[in-house]
C-alpha cells in the first residue's frame, strides 16, 4: 500500500439485527440498523482488512447482503435506503 494512499470507506450491509456482543467482533466501524439489516460503515487501510471484515462475518455465520466501497458517511443523505430513519447502535 502506498504510504500517501487514504483507507476507502465501506458500507457493509448484513441480514438482521446483530447484538451487542456480535458487534464487538467489528471494531472500529460505525453499525446501525436499518430495519431488518444492519449496516457496518467505517475506513478499513487497504483490501487485507476488507477480507479480514468479511472472513468475520462468515465465521459468525452471518448472511452478508452487500458491500459498498467507496460508502457515503453518515451525513450523506443517498445513505437513506431505509424505509424509516436509521437507529444508531451504541458501541
């Protein structure tokens, strides 16, 4: 990775609700819900952590729906695919 490169943002997106102990296996991404899924949001430094990230969710066992690079922060309204507000998730 180039010493100058900037992490991407991705917006990962999972099938239902993860509890609080689930989420403690994603640090350092934002989660909130958004009705029956749950969207993980964060920088991850390069490709490596983004296969780390995605060989969690498959160890866990969860149902991986979609994955965004390049992702809108939290105040980017085309983030709203949700059909009511998103509920932030406290980590």
């Amino acid at each position: 990775m180039d010493s100058d490169a900037k992490p991407d943002r991705y917006q990962i997106r999972i099938r239902g609700v993860l509890s609080e102990r689930l989420l403690r296996a994603f640090p350092g991404l934002e989660a909130h819900t958004c009705g029956e899924e749950t969207v993980l949001a964060g920088a991850l430094p390069d490709q490596a952590a983004l296969h780390g990230v995605l060989d969690r969710i498959e160890a866990l066992g969860l149902k991986l729906l979609e994955v965004r690079s390049g992702a809108p922060s939290s105040r980017d309204p085309s983030q709203a695919r949700c059909p009511s507000p998103p509920h932030q998730i406290r980590q």
